[in-house]
C-alpha cells in the first residue's frame, strides 16, 4: 500500500509541474530600432599635400655694438614695445669722449694758427707791392739808360723773391685749412663712434629676445636684443624639392595654427630660391593676418591643394573609433552589421572611406545609441 501511495503522488507532481510549463508565455520578437540611413557615393575631394613651418616675424633685427665696450645700461626687457629710435642700450662712453676731447682740442690748436698764417699772407702781400712798384721804376729807368743792368736785375731778383715769399705764404694757409678740415673730421668721426655707444630701435616693434645685463662686455656684431616688427608674421613651412612646380606666389593655402585652434587661410608671398642641401627642402613663406595672441616660435601646418579626386566619402555622423578600429554600421535586409573600414583625409564635407565600403551602400547616419552589431533596424526618412 505504501508503494502504491507513493507512486501516486509522485504521478500527481508530475501532472501538475506539465500544466505550469504549459502556462508559461512564449517571449515576444525585439522590436527593430528606428533609424536614419545615407547612402555612400563619391564626392570630388580637393587633393594637396602638407607642410609644417614655423610663425616667423618678417621683419626681425638683432641688435648689436659697433664698438666694444661695458654695458652701463639696458633700457628695455622682453615683451616690451618700442618706437623707432628709442634708446635701448648705453655703453660707458669714457673713452670716446676722450676721443672727442681730443679731436676738439687738435682743432682749437690748428685755428690758433690761422691769424699767424693771416698776418703772414699781410706782409708777404705788402712786400710784393713794394717790389713790384720798386722794378716798374727801375724798369723805367733802365730804358732811359738811367741805371745800370746790376742795378735793375737786383730789382728784377727782389720781384721774384717777393713774389716766391707771397706764394709760401699762401700755401701755408692752405696747409692750414686742410689741418683745420682734418681736425673736424675727427670730430665728427669721434662724435659718431660716441654715438655708438646708444644702442636704439631701428624700428618700432617688440623686444623677443635679450642677452645682456648691465656690466657686460659688448662685442661688435655679438647679438644683444632681438627686435621684431609687429604685425609682419608669416608661416615658413618646410617643402619637399619635388613640390617646386607645385607651389607658386600668390597661391592660396590653408593654415591650421594648433596652439591658437584656428584655421585660416592665406597666400604664398615668396619662395625661397635656392634648396637646401642636407634636407633637400625648401622654404614657402606665407603671410599672416594679424592676429591676437599669434607669437613668432608657434607651430603651424599648411595645406596646398593641387586639384580634386573622386573618393567614397561618408557622413562624420555614420563613423565610429574604438582605439585602433574605425567602423560604420552597413544595413543589410533590415538588419545592421558592423563594417570594419579605413579612412583617410577628415573634411568639413564628411570623411574618405579607402577601404571597407563600396559606392551605393546604405549604411546608418547619424548612430543611435545602444545600436549593436546584428540589430534589427527599419530605415525611416
């Protein structure tokens, strides 16, 4: 009996565990994601090539002594704006002003001599009027037979010896003058060496570079100040010598300046003529607007476009980057599977598929949220 009993309740367990899987609901089909879709198609896209160059002042001076000497004082610092002309650095001037002393005193000297060389040119003036009034009458005389030939060749010796002291005379005070000419010119050539000694802006413009403090020794041609005109900058970017037919004068270009996030554009104003050796480079020079916060040092890139070409171009929107892997979701009969693709140049008109797409493909733009990879989808306008 107990056998029996038990085998009935288990028969009743089991018909009972039957009607409950039998009542469990079937789960209901995933409702497909609503989505947008573009179609990939070629597009002509502008092709060029890039440089990167350095921000350059196109005026820049160095500024350094012409003569040597210690530096008593230095007017301005970096970051300063100065004007043409302005004083920024002053050598001690001791020893020029000796110089000059000198000069002047050489000069004082040579004017002394001047009323002596006058009153010399007096007398010897004097003197030929005497002799020669003296040989007319002797002359006179001597025609009449009144005198003797000692007598008037005496006179006609006094003449010349007159005329000979005039003329040295004369040429003394010539000497004099071209002393007097000499002197001044060390003046002034002592004056200008003084001058030396203030070093100013030959332009007005911004300090950017200093390397001289009070006390030290300045050495002509040795840079002391770097000055640079504001307001002149361009971009000279570095170009590879097969792109010398590819790159003219008034070329327009596009610039990326990263520390400033900014692009622009701008034109080509002069191309260096000669290629550097070692690089086998060449520079391209491209003027700049004037910018706030733009710095002579900055990094900057420029695009040179050369034409168009037919690429695949997506939508930035249909794109997707996990690390190293570029993707698109391609739709196929409803459903959205991940494509794995290579892209090229990134433009403000969409991005270049080189691989993974073909032209004609629908794929999802923009990507929804939460999309995965065999997910059903329905295309709505």
């Amino acid at each position: 009996m107990k056998r029996i009993a038990a085998t009935g309740i288990s028969l009743l367990l089991l018909a009972s565990c039957g009607k409950e899987e039998a009542k469990r609901p079937t789960p209901a089909a995933t409702a497909p994601v609503a989505v947008q879709a573009v179609t990939v198609t070629e597009q002509d896209w502008p092709s060029g090539f890039e440089a990167t160059g350095t921000v350059r002042a196109r005026t820049s001076a160095g500024i350094s002594s012409k003569v040597m000497g210690y530096v008593q004082q230095v007017s301005v610092r970096v970051g300063d704006h100065v004007r043409a002309g302005q004083t920024l650095i002053t050598l001690e001037v001791r020893d020029l002003d000796s110089a000059v002393r000198s000069a002047e005193a050489g000069k004082a000297e040579v004017q002394a001599a001047i009323p002596e060389a006058e009153s010399g040119i007096a007398a010897a003036q004097a003197s030929l009027n005497l002799a020669r009034a003296t040989f007319r009458r002797m002359e006179d005389l001597f025609a009449k037979k009144s005198i003797s030939n000692q007598e008037f060749d005496e006179a006609t010796a006094r003449l010349k010896a007159a005329e000979a002291a005039f003329e040295m005379a004369r040429a003394r005070r010539t000497q004099i003058d071209s002393r007097l000419a000499q002197a001044e010119q060390g003046i002034r050539s002592a004056s200008v060496m003084r001058d030396y000694s203030k070093l100013t802006a030959p332009f007005a413009g911004v300090i950017t570079a200093r390397t001289v403090e009070p006390g030290n020794l300045a050495a002509p041609g040795v840079p002391l100040l770097t000055l640079e005109q504001e307001g002149t900058l361009r971009l000279e970017a570095s170009l590879d010598e097969s792109k010398l037919g590819s790159v003219k004068p008034g070329q327009t270009v596009e610039l990326t300046l990263e520390a400033l996030d900014r692009k622009l554009t701008a034109k080509v104003s002069e191309i260096e003529p000669s290629v550097d050796a070692a690089s086998r480079s060449y520079i391209a020079k491209i003027d700049l607007p004037a910018i706030p916060q733009l710095r002579s040092g900055m990094f900057g890139r420029a695009l040179f476009g050369t034409g168009s070409r037919k690429v695949l171009t997506i939508p930035a929107a249909a794109f997707q980057e996990r690390g190293q892997l570029q993707s698109v979701f391609a739709v196929e009969d409803g459903t959205a599977h991940t494509r794995l693709v290579t892209t090229g140049d990134h433009g403000t008109s969409g991005i270049e598929v080189l691989s993974g797409l073909s032209a004609g493909e629908r794929i999802v733009s923009p990507i929804p949220a939460g999309l995965t990879d065999g997910a059903k989808v329905e295309v709505r306008p």
